[in-house]
C-alpha cells in the first residue's frame, strides 16, 4: 500500500477544520448547514457541466488525478541524484567495456517508467545527439501536455462550482420571495438556507478542486524537469562524454546546495 502525501494531507485536514471551527465557535445550529440540495445542485451541475464541456475519458482521468493528489510523488533530490549516478555509470561502461556492453546492460535493466524505457530503447537502437535529444524531448513534451489535461478540467471545475452555487442560491431566493407573502417571519431562515449552495459551490472550489488542479499541475512540472535532465545526460552518454563532463552539465539543472560529485561519490 502506497503512503499518503502528509503535507497534502494535513493541508486538507486543517482547511475543514478551520472551516469546521469558524461554525462551531459561531453557533449551536450546525444543521443549518447541511442541505443535501444545496451539495447535489453544486456537485451534480459542476459535473454535468464538465461532462459537456470535455470529453468523457478525460474527466473520469481528472477524477483519478484528485485523489492522486494524496500520493505523494517519487521524484525528489535523492531520486535525481540516483538518475544522475546511473547515468554517470553508464558512461563509464561505455567508456571502459564499449557501447555494445552498454547495450547489454541496459536491455537488462527492468523499469516501469516509460520515459526511461523509451530513452533506453533509442540508445539501443543507435540514436545520438540532436536526434536523441530531438525525440526524447518531443516525448518528454507531449507527455507534459497530455498530463497536463486532468490539471486543466480541474481548474475549470473549479469555476464551475461557485457558478452552480449561485445558481441555487437565485433558486433558493425565487422559492423564499414567493413564500414571503404567507409568513414574512420566515425572510432569514428562507434567506440563509438559499445562500448554503453558494457556501457549498466556493467550499468545493477554493479547498479542493483549484488546490488539486495546482497540484497536479506541479507534479507534471516536476516530472518534465526531471526527463529534460535525463535527456542532457543520455545526450551526453551518447556522444561518449567523460563522467566528469556529464556531471557538470547535469548540475546545471540543479540548484547548488543539491550539486551531485562524482568525487564524493566515490570516496
């Protein structure tokens, strides 16, 4: 079982509970707050709005990428550094035993990652230079703007909602103002559920569906940065560069404080 991302976590668990405090310390009605039509219109209409704006498989993709958003991800400084040492190292077998054991080894290195893969694939196949970088970029690219799609419905849900809280909200206020002619003495209560889906549409957007969106946007980031520094250093590999070499222009990517050494290393 994978581990939850805790700043994530703790993220949402102190959103509501802030939001959950700001009621509690206000007042003892609390079920005024619970409205299940109110929560239907805002989460039934934001979905079938995004159901018609974007195709269906996408949505149910953005879906998955909200609760995503509670794994964390697995690139990180160590991760990088262990990128760069396997590439480094793979430029030392080349060096010393010649591409074909390089080929050898790398046809037995078993990974799920495609990007990873894919690169490895093209080295075996004798792509070098530009061409290698042409074609791990492009890959690296159009992942990033695939991925990127689940991010984007995301934020327009999230605009969505507070639209659709409104809504119920002049709903709402069309029921009261007709009802006000009978018990004028029911204005606020008529008055303050009607604004509940407003309360609900702003809650669903401003806590969850814009800070997923951004999430989910910065792990894509994260994992384009990660493949462009990997193209660099198997660009490098290709063309036979020296360790050392390798190193520096890799490092350029990084900030200093996380700078891999290929001395350190092997001391």
């Amino acid at each position: 079982m994978k581990s939850l991302a805790l700043d994530t976590v703790v993220g949402i668990i102190l959103g509501f509970a802030l939001f959950f405090y700001a009621i509690f310390s206000s007042t003892s009605n609390y079920m005024m707050f619970l409205d299940l039509p109110s929560f239907l219109m805002v989460i039934g209409g934001t979905f079938a709005a995004t159901m018609i704006a974007f195709r269906a498989r996408y949505v149910l993709t953005s879906f998955k990428e909200l609760f995503a958003i509670l794994i964390p991800q697995n690139i990180n400084p160590k991760t990088l550094y262990g990128e760069i040492e396997n590439i480094i190292n793979w430029a030392r077998i080349a060096k010393q035993k010649g591409m074909k054991e390089l080929e050898t080894h790398i046809r037995s290195v078993k990974t799920k990652d495609p990007f990873i893969k894919y690169a490895g694939d093209l080295l075996i196949t004798g792509y070098r230079g530009d061409e290698l970088r042409s074609m791990l970029t492009n890959f690296t690219e159009t992942t990033f703007e695939r991925n990127m799609v689940s991010s984007y419905i995301l934020k327009t849900m999230a605009s969505f909602a507070p639209a659709f809280g409104m809504l119920g909200t002049v709903i709402g206020l069309i029921i009261m103002l007709e009802k006000m002619g009978d018990d004028p003495s029911q204005l606020g209560k008529g008055l303050a559920f009607a604004l509940i889906t407003t309360l609900y549409g702003i809650l669903f957007a401003q806590l969850l569906l814009k800070p997923a969106a951004e999430k989910s946007k910065q792990k894509q980031e994260i994992l384009r940065f990660r493949n462009l520094l990997v193209t660099e250093g198997l660009v490098m590999l290709g063309e036979n560069k020296d360790s050392m070499t390798i190193q520096d222009m890799m490092n350029s990517f990084l900030d200093p404080e996380y700078h891999f050494s290929v001395i350190n290393r092997e001391r």
